[in-house]
C-alpha cells in the first residue's frame, strides 16, 4: 500500500512541472509585481482540499486531527521559510520537481533541505526544534475557537476564492507565442499546450484529496507533506532503517519521477549549472527551508496547503509568515536591487550628455 505514495507523488510532480505551478513566485507575485494571480490559484488548491476533506471526514474515510498552536515556532519558523524559498529559487514541493528538471542550482537546494530537515527533526538539533515547539496555546482549529461549523468557513473560503479567480478570468489572459503543435490528442495536451493555473490548480487540489485515504490506509493519518517525508528519506538512508519507509517517502520520490518524466516529454529536461552565486544563495536557501519548515510544522505543502484546508490555526498563521518572509526576502534581493538600478540609470544619462 505504501507504493501508492509513489503513485501520487508521481502524478503530483507531473501536474506540477507542466502546470509551472511555483508556490515561490506565487508568494513573491505579490510583493514584486502586485500581481495576485498565482496566489489564486494556490488558494483554489486549498479551497478544493477543504471541500473533499470534510466531505471525506463526514462520510467517516477519513479523521481529521488537529494539534495545539506551538505559536512562536509557527510564526518563526514560516518567516524563516519564506525568506529561504526566495533564496533557494522554489518551495520545498518546487525544489523537487525543479530538481526533476534538471536544474542543478535545484539539486544543492534540495540537499541542504531535505538533510537539514532530517538534523532539526531526527539529528543534533531535534532538542532545540522540541523545545521551541512544545511551547503551545490552547487552540487547534478556527472553527473550534469560533464554535461554528467548519462548513461555514468551506463556505466562506470557496466564496472568497471563487470571486478572486472570477476577477482574474475576466481580464484577457496576454497570447504567448507558441511553435506549432508536434503532437495531437492526449499527448498534444500532456506535453505540449500550456495548462492554465486555475486548471492545474484544481487537479492539484484532487491530488490533495486522494492522498488523504491512500495515506490514511497505510497508517498515516495525514495527507501531502514533505519536510518529515524528506527528513524520513535521509534517516533511512544514514540508519538503513525500514520504519523511516512510509507513504510519505514514497511520495517525495515520486514528485521527482514526475517530474523527470514530464520534462522528458515536453522538451524542457536540461541540466543547467547556476552560477557560483546562485549555487551559494541554493545552498543556504535549502538550509533555512529545512529549519523553517521544522519549526512551523511544515512548508508551503504541510502547512499553507493541507493544514489551511482544515482551518487550523498553525496552518494559516505559517501561511500569512511565510507571505511575509517572502516579501521581505524581495525587498532585500530584488526590489532593493531594482531601485538601485533604476537610480543609477539618470546619474549615467546625465554623464553622458556631458
């Protein structure tokens, strides 16, 4: 049953990779371009999970479990996260399907992430990640706080998003030139015609769906996640242990297959080596991805995806974090650089004419 994770992830890293489905340029969307559409269609994602879990939950497939708030390790650890994926050039989910592409500046991310989730949760630095989270309020979910039906909220958030895609759809997407189609039918449509991010954003979501029960039926009582799947796979490897081998390993493994297997086909797998600043900026942004997905309790994926979608507090405080250590890491590495640019460009004029 744990092969099922492999099955999952496999479709998950495909949609991801033909989708261009970057948590990372959605967040930082908003704070360089003011542009709000990719944000969106992350917020479909959730909105559709939502949907299916209390679906699931109230046709008795699956249990929703919810934990007590470690509120300082959320909010410190989603800023920390934030601020890396801009470093690292994608999320966690976006640093393995990259990877699958063939971007090497992907691969050093990906290690300094996945091993130092595995040292914060399973290494040197699991007692100070202990420490910092077992410092807990006394509040799981929302609708618990607000002695309402976690409906209501579905309700609320299918609205709220409904209107923002609805706005979206309204202005003219801008034509991007295309070659002529090489393929026709499912293949064209596979590998070739560009998915749209409110499509890709809702098979993502009914990917989110079907992880719930194949997960829960191995044991795993959780949906999509990535930091302590990537901390399992690095502790397995050190130990050799077969414990560490659960449906979430298989999982991340296969968003890489998919990944692979969808850039092969579209054309777009190529090995492309950074530069030696962009390998350092990989580096250290895989570092902090792991220590800031280890202290909030998740990244992009466990967190501002799956737990959003059960309306728990962890889930949404670590989203709003993370919107804002993104921005901050754009305000330092590219916004600042683009006024200095932008300032230098008439004292040159000036000289010029002289």
């Amino acid at each position: 049953m744990v092969l099922t994770g492999l099955l999952v992830g496999i479709a998950l890293g495909f949609v991801m990779q033909r989708g261009r489905f970057c948590v990372t340029g959605a967040f930082r969307d908003v704070w360089v371009a003011r542009n709000t559409r990719w944000l969106t269609a992350f917020l479909i994602v959730i909105a559709v999970q939502s949907v299916g879990l209390f679906a699931l939950q109230s046709a008795g497939v699956i249990t929703l479990e919810a934990k007590q708030l470690p509120l300082v390790a959320t909010l410190v650890g989603g800023f920390i996260f934030g601020f890396a994926i801009v470093l690292a050039g994608g999320c966690a989910t976006g640093t393995y399907y990259r990877a699958g592409e063939g971007l090497v500046g992907s691969w050093l991310a990906l290690v300094g992430y996945v091993v130092f989730s595995a040292v914060m949760k399973k290494g040197a630095l699991s007692p100070v990640n202990e420490e910092v989270r077992s410092h807990k309020v006394g509040v799981t979910t929302i609708y618990d706080t607000l002695h309402v039906s976690p409906w209501l909220l579905v309700a609320a958030l299918v609205g709220g998003v409904g209107w923002l895609a609805a706005r979206h759809l309204a202005v003219p997407a801008p034509r991007l030139a295309t070659l002529p189609p090489r393929r026709t039918g499912l293949a064209h449509l596979l590998f070739e015609k560009p998915w749209h991010a409110f499509g890709t954003a809702v098979v993502i979501g009914l990917i989110a769906i079907v992880a719930w029960p194949l997960s829960a039926a191995t044991g795993r009582n959780d949906g999509l996640g990535i930091t302590t799947p990537s901390a399992n796979l690095v502790h397995y490897l050190v130990t050799g242990s077969s414990k560490s081998l659960d449906w979430g390993v298989f999982l991340v493994l296969g968003i890489l297959v998919g990944s692979y297997l969808a850039a092969r086909g579209s054309g777009e797998f190529r090995v492309r080596v950074p530069d030696a600043r962009t390998a350092t900026r990989s580096v250290v942004g895989g570092v902090l991805m792991g220590v800031g997905a280890s202290l909030a309790g998740g990244c992009t994926i466990g967190n501002a995806m799956v737990q959003t979608a059960q309306f728990s507090w962890q889930g949404w405080l670590a989203f709003g974090s993370m919107l804002l250590g993104t921005g901050a890491a754009a305000h330092v590495f590219i916004l600042r650089h683009r006024r200095e640019g932008a300032a230098a460009v008439p004292e040159t004029a000036s000289l010029a004419r002289v």
